[in-house]
C-alpha cells in the first residue's frame, strides 16, 4: 500500500479499464478479421476489350473475402492466357476482292500454271 494521495484539486488518474472524462467506455477493438475492401488499385485500358474486360473481373475480389480471391484471379489468367494464345493462331484463309493475292493453295482469279504464247 502507498501513503501517496493526489493534491487537492488534481484530477485522478485513470487507468485504461476506466473511461476518460467520465463518458462511456471506447468500444473494444473486435479480434475479428476486417471485412472485404478494396485494394483502390487502378486498372489502366490497354485498347483491347477482350484483355480489358478480363483485368475488369479483377474488381471481383475487391469484394471477396481473401480467399475467395484464387478463383478471381486464376480465371482471370486464363482468359489473359486464351487471348495470348488467340495471337499466335493464324487467321483463317479470306479470299479477297479479283486481284489480291489469295492464301496458298485457293486458286487465284489468274490462272498462271500454263503459260499461254503464240
């Protein structure tokens, strides 16, 4: 026990159980997990709607919890990854308007294989 004792007039010292100025005690903090937010990252258009529609999904897990966020983002990488794909394919075949080179193989509006002298 102590035989200090506050002056007369000096206001008591509270300790963090007590409320301060004699309001209601601050609302504990929760030990819950904080819910989903989001990350406030910007996505800048690339001009290309199939990848720009895809990095759009990626607001998706702005509102999902963390581990909702795997399936956002590995469908996101698999339709980046189909794009990219798509750019390697060779495009199909078009036959063009009489006098344009045709794709290998298309007969051509000018038949050169025999060569025609008098």
């Amino acid at each position: 026990m102590s035989d200090w004792t506050p002056e007369a007039g000096t206001p008591p010292v509270s300790t963090p159980d007590e409320p301060v100025d004699g309001g209601p005690a601050a609302a504990a903090p929760s030990r819950e997990p904080a819910g989903p937010a989001p990350l406030g990252v910007v996505r800048t258009p690339t001009g290309h709607a199939a990848v720009d529609a895809r990095l759009e999904r990626l607001a998706d897990a702005d509102h999902l919890p963390a581990d909702g966020h795997i399936e956002v983002y590995e469908d996101v990488h698999r339709g980046l990854r189909a794009e990219l794909t798509s750019l390697d394919a060779r495009p199909a075949a078009v036959t063009g308007p009489p006098g344009t080179a045709a794709a290998p193989g298309t007969p051509s509006a000018y038949d050169n294989t025999h060569d025609h002298r008098s």
